[in-house]
C-alpha cells in the first residue's frame, strides 16, 4: 500500500475536476454530511438562482465584493 507522499504525487497528477471530486469523497468520509441539511442549502440556492433569472436580484462581482472588505 503506497504511504500518504506517495498519493499525494499520484492526486498531483490527476486533472483538476477528478482531485475535486476525489477531496469531496474524503471530506464526505470523514465529516459525515447531514442530509437534511443539505437539502435546505440546495432548496435555498434554487430560489437565488430563479430569483437572479427573475432579475430579482443583482449579481454583485467578486472584486467589488472583496474590495469592501480590503479597505
């Protein structure tokens, strides 16, 4: 069985989204997600979103957000 260095060089060599996926199943073994919980983060992301579509809400871009908070 290859030691924590020797995967570590193997993850390296995988493409991005496949190293994501690969964190997500470790961090999922090991902090154990609570489902009902997960549903209320994906119901509330569904109504921003169509709220966005509605043009409810104004997207806001990352710099100007992080701007307010570098001063």
């Amino acid at each position: 069985m290859p030691n924590a260095l020797e995967l570590v060089h193997e993850i390296e060599k995988l493409p991005v989204t496949e190293r994501v996926m690969l964190i997500d199943r470790v961090i999922r073994d090991i902090i154990h997600p609570d489902e009902t919980i997960d549903n209320i983060w994906a119901a509330e992301a569904k109504l921003r979103w169509n709220a966005y579509k509605r043009g409810e809400v104004v997207a806001v871009p990352y710099e100007t957000v992080m701007d307010k908070y570098r001063n």
